[in-house]
C-alpha cells in the first residue's frame, strides 16, 4: 500500500521525545485508549491492563498503520510469526478487539528502544506488530 503518508508525524526527537512517548502511551496503544462507547452505561469498559476494546474505526486506522509497516518489514507479513512476537510481548493475539497488556508492551519496548520509524512515526515494535496483525486480518 502507497499513497500519501500518515498525517501525524513525530516533533519530539531523541532521548527526550522517546521518554516523553514512553510516559504518555503515544502510538497505536492510544489508539486503542479511546472510548469506544461499547460498555452498557455508553462508556469504555476497560480490561484488566487498563486497554480499551477497539472499535471499527480505531480498527481501521490501526490496520493503516500496520500496512505502512508491513511495508517497511515485509518479513513480519505471518501472522503466526506476529501472534507469537505479541504473546512473547504479553498482549493475547487471539482478541484483537481488546488488546490486553498492549500498553504495557509498548511502554517496555520504549525503554528498550524497542521501536520502528513508520512514515516518520515512532511507534513502538508491539505497536507496529498489532497493527499489522490487525490489517492481516483485516485484508
């Protein structure tokens, strides 16, 4: 997939936009953060690891993403290959609908530099990984 870059782009370099990435859960992970309205009282009924489930819209920025980043690691296009990464990073790949521990995988993967430049963002692995799954599936 082609075509004009996502429009978000990363203003905060180095050591000090890393940590302030880490800090606020920015990427694929806030994504997910969003109220999706789909408890029963019209909020967002949130899992154990405080992610949010993900609605079709989320879904369908989160599969654009991960098909700039399959396009940038075409060799993470398995989707066995990334259900493992993810279940080794601590999200259950099997209910991408409520990606638990996403947040924390992310947040780890920042404090081991653990990230990937997709169309001038930084992204964490574990979110890059998900959103690729997600446009795996989605496809």
């Amino acid at each position: 997939m082609t075509g004009r870059p996502i429009s978000r782009r990363v203003v905060i370099g180095g050591i000090v936009g890393t940590a302030a990435i880490a800090a606020g859960g920015i990427g694929v992970a806030a994504l997910v953060e969003r109220d999706s309205g789909s408890s029963a009282d019209g909020g967002t009924a949130r899992t154990r690891s405080g992610d949010s489930p993900v609605g079709a819209r989320e879904r369908e920025a989160i599969a654009r993403v991960g098909e700039r980043y399959l396009e940038v690691e075409p060799a993470d296009a398995d989707e066995a290959r990334l259900a493992t990464a993810l279940r080794d990073a601590g999200v259950d790949p099997e209910h991408l609908d409520r990606p638990d521990g996403l947040r924390d995988a992310a947040r780890a993967d920042f404090r081991r530099d653990a990230v990937v430049l997709v169309d001038g963002w930084v992204i964490s692995r574990s979110e890059a990984r998900y959103a690729a799954l997600v446009a795996l599936q989605t496809r």
